[in-house]
C-alpha cells in the first residue's frame, strides 16, 4: 500500500509540471521603457553628424527597441563629386545592454540594425527625382552611462557604422558610409 501511495504522488506530482504554461520568455519581466534622442558625430571627418531618436522596453539589464537616424553632412563626398547634397537615412531594430545599472555611471553596450536609403539629387532640369540606393546598416558601440535621474540618462559611446548596398557605379562605396564614430544618447523613461 505504502508503494502505492508513493507511486499515485509521483504521478500526480509529473502531472502538474507538465500543466504549467510554458512561454519563450517566461522569467522576463518588462520593468520600464524608454524614448530620446541620438547623436553620432564622425571620427577623422569620415562621417558627418546624424541625428535621430529612438526608443524600446527595458527587459531588466537589457533593451530592445526601435530607432531612426540622418544625415545630410557628407561634405567630402559632395566636393569631390561636385554634388549638392547628399543624405543617408536608416531605421530598425535596436537591442542593448547596461550594466550594473544601479550604479550612478555603468557599462552601456548597443547595437543598431536597420535599413534605409543614401539619396543623391541628380542634377538634370528634365528630371525632378533623387538617385536612392538601398541600405542595409549596422551600429554597434560601448561606452558608459550616467543616471542623471530615477527617469533621465546619458550615454557616451564610441562605435563603428557598417554600411553595405551602397551603389560604386555613382562615384562612392560602402566605405564611404562606414566609419568610427562617437554617440550620446539621451534616455527618458522607466528604468
């Protein structure tokens, strides 16, 4: 009998392990989100300066987001090809990581990764259109962040923009596009 009580337990006990709901992200709990603005300033002129914003949900350490980012400064390009303006656009996903982050500054690590377009005005009187070439760009970068308050924080990066599809047949090349670069970012919200 005895054997049998511990046979019937056991088996009750698989029972409820296997009714408990299972989820991808089972232990993740969502504690804030956030939205500000990003700069990103060129090292050794390459790049030029490229203003966006972004914003994403804070998964206790980590982040996960969106952003949108441009530029029109390219003005070593524009002098050697006697180009008026040329501007670079991109947006997508966002993922981060920050760490300690209840310390007054901490590591702060992302990686942006998005798709966008480089657009060159061509210059005809019987043609009103830009020539835009299809991006694909990536960002990582590190740095640190400060907590200015409970709902205010900075980071200031450095890190390198991989871009690829831009189109060698117009005078320039992924490379032109790529570089080293530092960044702040602004965040507001929940942490």
């Amino acid at each position: 009998m005895k054997s049998f009580i511990i046979a019937t337990v056991m088996l009750l006990s698989c029972g409820a392990i296997f009714a408990q709901e299972q989820t991808l992200f089972g232990r993740t709990h969502v504690t804030g989100g956030f939205g500000g603005p990003i700069f990103e300033y060129g090292l050794n002129n390459k790049l030029g300066t490229s203003v966006g914003g972004g914003g994403g949900v804070v998964l206790k350490h980590f982040f996960i987001g969106g952003y949108g980012i441009g530029s029109v400064d390219f003005e070593y390009l524009r002098n050697n090809n006697d180009l008026e303006k040329i501007d670079i656009g991109h947006g997508g996903l966002w993922l981060g990581f920050t760490v300690p982050t209840d310390k007054l500054i901490h590591l702060y690590a992302s990686g942006r990764f998005g798709w966008g377009a480089v657009n060159i005005p061509v210059d005809d009187p019987n043609f009103d259109f830009e020539d835009a070439d299809q991006i694909f760009a990536m960002t990582p970068e590190a740095g640190l962040e400060l907590n200015i308050a409970r709902w205010f924080r900075v980071a200031g990066t450095v890190g390198y923009r991989f871009m690829y599809g831009a189109n060698q047949n117009r005078g320039y090349s992924n490379e032109d596009f790529s570089g080293a670069h530092w960044g702040l970012t602004l965040r507001f919200g929940g942490f």
